[in-house]
C-alpha cells in the first residue's frame, strides 16, 4: 500500500510542470531573434539581403496560429 501512495505521488510530481519553467518562445519570436542577430552581424547589402530571405523562410516554416 505504501509502495503504491509513493509511486502515485511520485509520478503526480514528475507530470507536473515546475512553476519557475518560462514557456519556449514563440517561432515568430524564434525567427525575429535570429534575423536581429543575423542583422547584426552583416557586412554588406548582400549580407543583409540573406539575412531577409533567412527571416522570411524562417516565418514560412512556422506552425499557423
């Protein structure tokens, strides 16, 4: 019996979030970021040009809302 309240009580503790964990960003949020860093980062109208064709592919591939 007390194998078994210990087993539910464990797996009751494993299933639950930790309340201090922050939710993953959002893709959007994902592929803004990198286009800043990417921006940041480029040397030339070329490189930011990739930077914008990253930018837009990376919001092509996000989940829709």
């Amino acid at each position: 019996m007390k194998t078994a309240l210990f087993s539910a009580l464990l797996f009751a503790f494993a299933a639950a979030p930790a309340a201090e964990d922050e939710p993953p960003p959002s893709c959007t949020t994902q592929c803004e970021t990198k286009f800043a860093e990417c921006r940041g980062s480029a040397r030339d109208p070329v490189d930011f040009l990739m930077c914008k064709y990253q930018y837009s592919f990376c919001l092509e591939n996000c989940p829709p809302r």
